[in-house]
C-alpha cells in the first residue's frame, strides 16, 4: 500500500463515519417527520431511530447522564492510552466522533482527543525511516590519511 494512502486512510474514514453518523442524527433522529411516522407506525428507520435514541439516554451515573455512546467512547480510550496499535487509536477516535455526535459530549471528546493524537504519535513513530547504521560518513569528522 502507498505510504500517502496508509497515513490518511485513517482520517478519511474518520471523516466518512463523521458523516454518516450526522445524516443518521439529522435524518432519523431528530427529523419531526420521522418522529410523527414512528407514532403512528412501525417500520425499519423507526426501530433504527429507536435503538439510537436509546444509546444515549441510558441512564445517570454518579449523578452524569451518560450513555452507551459515552461508555463505549471511554472504553476505546481506555484501550488506545493502553495498546499502542493504530488500530486502537482509530477505534477511539471513531467512537469519539460518534459520541460527540450522539449526545454524548464529554466523553466523546475525550476519547476523540485521545484517539487523535494517540493516532497521529503511532504514525509518526511506524512511518519513521530507520537510521542506516552502516552508511559511510555517518557525521564523523574523519582525519585525512
């Protein structure tokens, strides 16, 4: 795979679920038309509207709303601070977008945050060229013979 292509792939697709999950709050979930079609009738959009208004209401803990979202987002933070593997990083911050999104502000950020920069540390370390040990010059002053 390309280097360009493996370094902002990553990005890319954080952008794609950003929107995907915008069109999924924008267009399901807080569209009136929507609401006023899942009073009167069940159908696919309202059982998916449904499971996503019930992600972020959940419950209150130590006093926090937080939902679902929230707690997977802090999970995947949790999981990006402690394996460092681009695909930890990604997942926190995917999850943080999605949150952030979806009511779920604090933790989202966070793990947004976390998964950002845990992302952009894991591929500035993997994409490093390595040091050639045995070039000749290698800085030294050398005495001429």
């Amino acid at each position: 795979m390309n280097r360009a292509l493996r370094l902002t792939l990553p990005w890319l697709s954080l952008i794609v679920i950003g929107v995907l999950v915008y069109a999924l709050r924008y267009t399901l979930v807080e569209s009136p038309d929507v609401a006023n079609l899942c009073e009167k009738s069940v159908g696919t959009e309202c059982a998916v509207r449904h499971i996503a208004v019930m992600g972020f209401i959940l419950g209150s803990t130590f006093g926090y709303q937080m939902g679902i979202y929230g707690w997977v987002a802090l999970a995947a933070a949790a999981a990006a601070l402690f394996w460092k593997k681009p695909v930890t990083a990604w997942l926190a911050a995917a999850a943080g977008v999605v949150a952030v999104v979806l009511y779920c502000f604090v933790p989202g950020a966070f793990a947004l945050l976390v998964g950002c920069l845990r992302l952009v540390r894991v591929q500035a370390t993997t994409s490093a060229t390595p040091v050639d040990h045995h070039r000749t010059g290698g800085g030294e002053i050398h005495a001429q013979p």
